[in-house]
C-alpha cells in the first residue's frame, strides 16, 4: 500500500469531514438532533394546540394602528424599551457584550424595524375582548432603573376590558443576570366567569446576525426542548413551508431562537401544561412560542399566569435556569468531548487569564495526552523517510509491474519492521478530538472580543491582517519537509500546494481556531524533528 497517498487521503478526508460538519448545521440542522415522532393530528390536544395557535394568528392579523409610549429599564445588564402598545419588549442590548460592527457599543438583541434586523419578544391573553400585543396599556412611569440595594423592579402595565376585566401585565427585571419575568394578573370584574389562555412569543426575521459567514456556518432558527424529546430545532424555512416536527404539547420544557452566541427563550414553570407552536408571518418574520391555559377566573376572583424570558449569552450553565437550555451552546455531534474540553479551557483561562493563553496550553496538554501515539505516527514516517532510497530503487528495477512491486515494497516493510499504515491510522484517532475542539471555540461566546495580544484583539474573528494563516501555512509547509517526499510527482506537487489552500481557508476562520492549530503544528514538528533526527542518527551508526 501506497502510505503517501493514504496519507494524502486522509488529510483531505479530515478536511472535508470539517467542511461536512459545518454545511450539515447550517443547511439541515433539524438532522444534528433526535428525531421525534410526529403527534397525529386527530388527537384531542393536537387539535387544541392547532386552534390556540389560531387564535394567536388572528391576533396577529388584527394589528390596529395604535400608537404607544415608550418606557426604558435599565439595569446592571440590560438596557430595555418596552411599548405600551401589548408591553412587549421591542428593543433590549447586552450591557455586559460589544455589539459586533463597534467595539464600543452594546450588543443588541431585540430590534423592532431597523434595517433588515427585527427582533422582538410579545405575549398577551386570548379570547373575545382580553388584552394581546396590540392592546394600549397604561405605565405608571416612562423610565426604570435599579439603584441602591435594590435587587429587582417591577414594570406594571395596566388595562381593562370593556367587561370590566383588569390586566396588569408584570415585568421583573433583575439587577444581574437575563432573567426577566413576564407576568399576568387577572381580576375580573364582569358577571361571567372568564375562560382564557396566556401566549408568549418571540418574533424574529431570518436573517443571520452581524458577523456570521458561510465559512464558518452556525445556527439561525427555533429550537424546543421537552424532557421526552430533547433539544428539536426549527429552522426558518422548515417552518415557511409547514414541515415541522416538534413536540405540540408537554408539561415542561421550553421554546427559543437561536442565533450564534445568544439565545432568547420563553420557560414556563415544570409541570405546567403548555402548548408549542410556530408560523410564518408577513412581512419575512417568524413567530414561535408557547400558550399557557389560565384557570377559571369566577367573578370577583383573581388569577395569575407567569413565564420567564431568557435573552442573552448562550452558555453551557444555562442548565440551572432550565434543563436542557445549556444545550443551545451546541458543539454538535462530539458535545461528549467538546464539554469536557471547554471546561479545562475555563480552567485555565480562569488561572492565566486570557483566552489566547488557555487556547494554547489546552493544545499543549492535548498534544501531550496523544504524545504517544503522535510518537508512533512521526516514528513510521520517519523510517518510511529513512528507507526512501531504497524505495526508490525498487520502484525503478520493477517498473510498471505493479504486482512486483507491491510485493517488493511488502518485502522491505517487513524487513525493515514498518508498519505502512502506522503513519497515518494514529491520525484518524484524533480527528474527533481536533473537530470538538474547532467547535467549542467556534460556539463560546466567551471568545468574542477576548484579545490576545498585539494585533489580534478579538479571537472570535479572522485575523486582520492574515498573520497567523500565513504562519500556519509556514508550518504546514515545514512539516511536509520533515515527511519522507512522495516518489508520485503529482502526490509532491499536492502536498507543496496543500499549505497553500489551507492558509486560504484559515483566512476566513476565527483567530482562536487559527491559533490552535499554528501551536498544534509547532509542537507536532518540533515531536517530529526530534524523532527523525533520531532514527537518521541511528540509520547512520548502523551503516558505521
């Protein structure tokens, strides 16, 4: 066997299982998730999941042009301005994350109209005459703020039915953290008693948020997360052509939209009953979001529905706000390994810090847990680098007989005691390793703006001035030198140009990722030299 074209092979299949993986989110990731059964559409909580989605539609559809004030909240992490036209939340920046195009402004999630960016979070009740998110409500202040030793504040919103029904609509906002919760305080007035239900939806167009590239494809969709079904993403065009599968109805879990980075999810208490649903509205917006039944409200009696909202960063801690919500940090296929990775990258970036710094001893102590077999790869190689003249020969004296051939090159491997394969198998175990790690970087929001130092001050992003592709592909470039050299012209020529192509590719990946694998390269040739500089040496003594 040939071991320079197995090799080849397999550098070009690890590189297209990299560019596989990608396309595969970005393009189906409904298929990166397990797969659900489909809710027959004749049973008796499918149909009431079809008609209170309905419902929500035709409050959709009625959107009176009523002109609504303005109120802001701001809090240690959010900056917030809520309509009083339904009290959603039409605009919210991350005080704590940079906005993508400036440094040295807030990142923002929620926007409602500006340019092709629209972004917001609604909710309201449902039946004949009750408040949606076209309904006025009236605010007993225009602006909010947590001060002092104040830990929380409560935004009320008030309106009443002409059947004598007060809503007030609740907003707590807290001091720290993303958490805000959404309530509805219902007292009825009227001489019926009142039956209705709480929706609560996010409202998003399909564009990809500032910054996202094709080179590096993440997720731009819906996603829900049910304990019996776990995490079901939805992509935008999924749901404009009305082929979902997700779970109508549970008693827990939770609904969001994705976005690289940041997630936005409205969850419900456990164990209350709930009811999922999605649709294409005008205007290039999808809805998605979760209806809450609201118990019998007698006449004089109250009533309480609440949800929480997450909007912010997608971390792996989100597990503690709500099972399963961790999992929109999605390292894809190889979470079993990108996990643990990014959990010893927080380690040590917890005792250097600097993201840069973690990167690199991260790659230093994986080199170091498959020094073994990197040892036994570079040992193969470089007796196949070592018996190359003799190779050589044989080619010569057999010529175009093939079969000779073979058999001679057979002869000399088990002469010589190589393995032709041992350059190149210990590779394929640590393919899964490299791919967790290329996406837990790619998934944390914990890179973007982290600097390194010098030039690059942001590891999130390509480096702006190409500096680290070039010297990747340098590497790349040295260490096919230290390979024994294809005796296939055509094999010589694709490995002169493989840098090349590499470096180009890079020049479009995050600098983090660009960063691991010039360290990666520099400690594999460095282990490489040494071992062929050894066996040369011995080669030479033996000769003597």
């Amino acid at each position: 066997m040939d071991t320079q074209r197995l090799f080849l092979f397999l550098i070009f299949s690890f590189s297209c299982v990299l560019v596989w993986d990608g396309w595969q989110r970005y393009q189906h990731p409904e298929a990166a998730v397990q797969q659900v059964a489909t809710i027959a559409a004749t049973t008796p909580t499918a149909v009431a999941s079809i008609n209170s989605a309905n419902q929500v539609a035709n409050v959709e559809q009625a959107n009176p042009a009523v002109q609504g004030k303005i109120i802001t909240i701001k809090t240690d992490t959010l900056d917030v301005e809520i309509n009083t036209v339904g009290g959603g939340i039409q605009k919210l920046s991350l005080l704590k994350h940079p906005s993508a195009e400036d440094k040295n402004k807030s990142f923002v999630l929620f926007d409602k109209g500006a340019g092709t960016h629209n972004y917001t979070a609604q909710s309201g009740l449902l039946g004949a005459d009750m408040p949606n998110h076209n309904t006025l409500f009236t605010a007993e202040n225009d602006s909010y703020a947590i001060t002092g030793t104040a830990e929380k504040v409560d935004v009320r919103l008030s309106t009443t039915t002409s059947e004598g029904v007060k809503v007030v609509k609740v907003l707590t906002f807290h001091k720290t953290g993303y958490l805000i919760d959404v309530a509805y305080e219902i007292e009825n007035g009227s001489k019926t008693a009142l039956n209705t239900s709480a929706y609560f939806q996010l409202v998003r167009d399909e564009e990809a948020p500032a910054g996202a590239t094709k080179f590096v494809p993440t997720y731009t969709g819906a996603a829900i997360y049910t304990d019996k079904e776990k995490l079901k993403k939805v992509d935008f065009s999924a749901i404009e052509k009305g082929k979902t599968d997700f779970p109508k109805e549970d008693d827990n879990g939770w609904i969001a939209i994705l976005q690289h980075y940041f997630v936005s999810a409205w969850v419900p208490d456990e164990h209350t009953k709930r009811e999922y649903f999605t649709r294409k509205l005008d205007n290039g917006l999808f809805a998605v979001g979760t209806i809450l039944p609201v118990k019998t409200v007698e006449p004089s009696a109250k009533a309480e529905v609440k949800v929480s909202l997450y909007a912010g960063p997608a971390q792996s801690n989100l597990d503690a706000i709500a099972p399963g919500l961790g999992l929109t940090v999605d390292y894809g296929w190889l979470t079993v390994i990108a996990k643990p990775m990014f959990w010893m990258m927080t380690f040590l970036h917890s005792i250097v810090q600097n993201w840069g710094v973690a990167i690199i001893l991260l790659t230093v102590l994986i080199k170091l847990l498959f020094f073994p077999l990197s040892a036994a790869s570079y040992r193969s190689m470089a007796k196949m680098r070592v018996v190359a003249p003799k190779l050589e020969k044989i080619k010569k004296q057999f010529g175009d007989d093939r079969e000779k051939l073979n058999r001679a090159m057979m002869d000399l491997y088990k002469t010589e005691k190589i393995n032709p394969l041992g350059g190149c198998l210990p590779m394929l175990i640590q393919i899964p390793v490299f791919i967790a790690l290329y996406w837990s970087i790619l998934e944390s929001v914990e890179m973007r703006y982290a600097p390194f130092f010098g030039w690059i001050q942001n590891l999130s992003v390509a480096d702006p001035y190409y500096i680290l592709p070039l010297i990747m592909g340098a590497s790349m470039l040295l260490q096919s030198k230290l390979n024994p050299t294809p005796p296939d012209p055509m094999q010589a020529k694709l490995m002169q140009i493989m840098p090349i192509v590499f470096s180009v590719v890079f020049f479009f990946f995050p600098a983090g990722l660009v960063l691991y694998s010039v360290v990666n390269n520099a400690l594999s040739i460095a282990q490489q030299w040494y071992i062929t500089r050894g066996l040369e040496a011995e080669s030479l003594a033996a000769k003597h």
